[in-house]
C-alpha cells in the first residue's frame, strides 16, 4: 500500500535580528519633540527622566514585537507575507506576476549585513508590492534568484530560510554594458537636480526651523526680526547668495557621486540591471521582455558639454524617473551606444516641423515679456520694464531652440518624437508599444495648419507627442506606424 504524497510545507522564515538594532534608531527621529517636551514640562526632574526612558523602552518594544510577528513564506508558486501583530494579515503574492526585485542596503543596513528587498509586481504606482526590510545580504541576493527564476522552471520551489537551491543561485553578469569611470562625476552638476543642492539645503533648514520653532521658543516675531536684520544687511546677504553660487558645483558633484558612484549596468539573465550608490547601494532589475524603449533627456548645460541622461521605457514600473534610469549624466555618444546595445538600435533621422512651427516657438516665448515691458514702461517701472525687455530679447533664442528640438520620424521598427529646451527630451518607443492616437489642435493651431499628435504607449509617461507637425505630417506619420488602423479615417 503506497502512500499519497505530500509536498513539504517550508517554514516561515524571519527578517534577520539584526534589524533590531535599526529600528529603535529609526522611530527616535520621530520620538525627538516628544521626549524633549516631557523632559521640558517636567522641568528635567528624575521623573521626567523616568518618562522619557519609559518612551525610548517602549519604541524598542514596539520593534521586538513588529519583527517577532512578521514572517514571509514561498510556497506552491507564491510569496505570502505574514503579520499577526493585533489582527492577523497574509499577502500573497503570485510568482508569475513578479516583474522586477530591488535590492538596497541604506547606510545602517550596510553596517550590519543587511538589505531591504523590494518587489515589483507590473502594476504600476509608486510603491512596489511587496517589501522585505532586514533580511541579510547572502538572503537577498538568493531570494532575487528564487523569485526571477519562473523562467527557468523554478517558481515552485518550496525553501526559502537557510535552505540551499543550486537551480537560483544568483546568476553571474553576463554581460556588463557599462561601468561609469569615476571621471565622469564632474558632469552631475550638469544636472539641474544637483546643480541647485546648496539652495535645497538652505531652504530645509529654513522649513527645518519653521517647523521645529515653537518647541525651541521661537515664534514669528523671531523670524520677522532676523529677516529684518539680514534685509539691513545686504552686503551679507550678497556675500550668502555668492558662495552658495560657488558651491554650486561642488555640493552638486558630491550628491551627484552620493546617489550614483560606481553605476554599473549589465544583464543578468533576462534582465537588465542598474546598480549604483554610495552609501545607499540600490540596485534595480528591469526584465527585458517589459522594455519597449528608452527616453534620452538633457538641459542647455547639458548640451553645450555633449552629455546627456538615458531612462528605460517599461511597461507597469513604478517611480520610473528613479527605477528605469540607465544612465545617469554621461557623453551623448556613450548614451546612444548604451542605448542601442541595451535596447535597440535607432539611427533615423528626425523630421522637422514646418515654418509656422518656428513662428509659434517664437511668439510664446517672446510675446508675453514684451507685453509686461509694454505694460512696465507705461505704469513708470522702467528698471523692471528693461528686464522683462531683456527677457523677451532672450527669447528669441528660446524660441529658436524650442524649434529645433522638434521633430518625429520612423525606421519601421521604432517611432520617435523629441521636443522641449530647458530639458529636451527624445523618446525612442517600439512600434508594438503604440495602443492608440490621439490628435489635438487648438484654436491657434487650426488658424497655423497644425497639430500634436500623441502616442499612446502602454509604458513610461503613457504617451509620446509630435508637437505642433503638419496637418498632413502628423496624419501621414500615424499611417505610417499603424497603417490599418488609421486607413479608415484617411479614406473618410
């Protein structure tokens, strides 16, 4: 008499104990005014002292009790995620659906060996699914294996803590596509998100103190008063606004090496994976068969020292500004090979728009500045009056820029579309990617013969426009991408 066989049920695994060592630290921050106004009202009496010590012991509980009632299992072709901290709560999440795993290891983690595992599930929004917070480092690395490995015929496998699995042991690089040299990390202060980080940093601690005034005895008669003294100061506050401006390039260069030093690129399997940071080293994994282009930004700085920054397009990725970078500030020229070879080759030229296209750049960047000067030199504010003059002059090439930015076209494979100045941005999408069209022309276009035609896209932004083309331009590029979707409408 044989007996039915059972698959065994694995046991649920923990997040390491180490992570108790994290989260006290992490909850003070938020337990700083609390404590320091019972220490306050108490007049820093023994008691109060008890009480605070009572508060500090009851955040490190807290965290025992958070750690010792979550727990994560993989079983039958799912990953479930429990906590029984009041009520009990299971998630489960199918194996199948799993797109992506990011791993990063934040300062404190770091230290102690550990990682924060985040899933990605294809469902878009800016949260990932699924969220493992402390698990070790070798934990990590073998779960990303475990969780990705559906394609190899892995997705049952039943252990998950401390059990070898010889089929998901982390792939190696198979191929590395790029590892940015540590040379390339003067161009972040290219980039107006570092450029402007000493000005960040100094309107923090303004809102820092705003917010913290009232428990440091501080009120709005306070602030009024320091503003009114810095304002009969203004040698001083020239003197703070020009080394800001000095360190503008400096601060810039080191948050830039802070959030990308040591970027590398390459495949791993069916992946693409992006791994960077400095003392918080994240690396993203992005599957291949989702990725239906890429997007290649860059600013006026950006293009006068020919660099520029590469996103991939991908289907249901959240917080894809962070998540789907490629390539942060590097040579255009290494951009495109990077983009070319990580996702596809793309050569076409692109195809200007027609002249009434220049004509509106022109006007809307000059029009309304010449309007407030106008407007200025009538009320008797001439000095404002010559800066919005300036500005209009100014805006002569803004307009022209803005034009030349311009342009669509299609190789038969991919379609692309570019436009902007102050970030002009050039996406590269697949033809499959395309779900629709959508053709807008406002009043002032009609009167112009033109239109913005948008791709709709399944991935990225959700739709890639052909600013201000040719009515017949726009309609012909459309045809030319989906020609049976748009021969009805052609013939009508």
């Amino acid at each position: 008499m044989s007996l039915p066989f059972h698959e065994p049920v694995p046991e649920a695994a923990r997040l390491s104990p180490r992570l108790l060592l994290i989260d006290p630290i992490r909850v003070l921050p938020s337990l700083l005014v609390p404590l320091a106004g019972v220490l306050v009202a108490g007049g820093f009496s023994p008691r109060s002292f008890i009480w605070a010590a009572f508060g500090v012991a009851g955040s490190v509980l807290y965290a025992v009790v958070r750690w010792a009632t979550f727990s994560y299992t993989i079983t039958g072709g799912r990953l479930e995620l429990s906590r029984a901290f009041i009520g009990r709560s299971t998630r489960v999440i199918p194996l199948e659906r799993i797109r992506g795993v990011d791993v990063t290891t934040p300062f404190l983690h770091r230290l102690l060996g550990l990682a924060v595992l985040k899933l990605d599930t294809g469902a878009g929004g800016e949260k990932q699914e699924g969220e493992l917070d402390g698990i070790t480092v070798e934990e990590a690395e073998r779960l990303r294996a475990v969780l990705l490995a559906r394609h190899a015929g892995v997705t049952g496998a039943p252990g998950v803590a401390g059990q070898p699995l010889e089929q998901a042991a982390a792939a190696p690089r198979d191929h590395v596509f790029l590892r940015v040299p540590p040379a390339w990390l003067r161009y972040g202060p290219l980039s107006g998100a570092f450029l402007f980080t000493p000005f960040a940093l100094v309107a923090g601690a303004v809102g820092l103190a705003f917010q913290w005034g009232g428990e440091l005895g501080l009120d709005e008669d306070d602030a009024v008063a320091v503003g009114s003294w810095l304002w009969g100061h203004p040698l001083l506050l020239v003197g703070v606004a020009v080394a800001l401006v000095v360190l503008m390039p400096f601060l810039g260069a080191a948050m830039y090496a802070v959030f990308n030093w040591n970027f590398v690129l390459f495949g791993r399997g069916d992946h693409l994976v992006a791994e960077r940071g400095l003392i918080n080293r994240r690396v993203v994994s992005l599957e291949r068969r989702r990725i239906r282009g890429y997007e290649i930004a860059e600013s006026p700085l950006e293009r006068q020292a020919k660099v520029a920054r590469l996103w991939a397009v991908v289907t249901g990725l959240g917080d894809s500004q962070t998540r789907g970078q490629l390539l942060p500030v590097a040579p255009r020229a290494a951009v495109g090979d990077i983009a070319a070879e990580a996702v596809g080759p793309f050569s076409e030229a692109l195809r200007p728009h027609p002249p009434a296209a220049r004509r509106r750049r022109l006007f809307r960047a000059i029009a309304p500045w010449l309007v407030l000067a106008l407007v200025l030199y009538a009320l008797g504010q001439t000095i404002i009056g010559i800066i919005a003059t300036v500005l209009a002059v100014a805006g002569i090439a803004l307009g022209l820029d803005r034009y030349r930015s311009l342009g669509h076209t299609y190789d038969g494979t991919r379609l692309s579309v570019r436009s902007g100045s102050l970030r002009r941005a050039q996406a590269v999408v697949e033809r499959r990617a395309v779900v629709g069209w959508t053709i807008e022309q406002s009043w002032f276009q009609r009167r112009a013969g033109l239109v913005t035609v948008i791709a709709g896209v399944g991935a990225g932004s959700g739709g890639y426009k052909a600013i201000d083309a040719g009515e017949t331009q726009a309609a012909a590029f459309a045809a030319e991408v989906t020609p049976e979707w748009m021969a009805p409408f052609l013939k009508r």
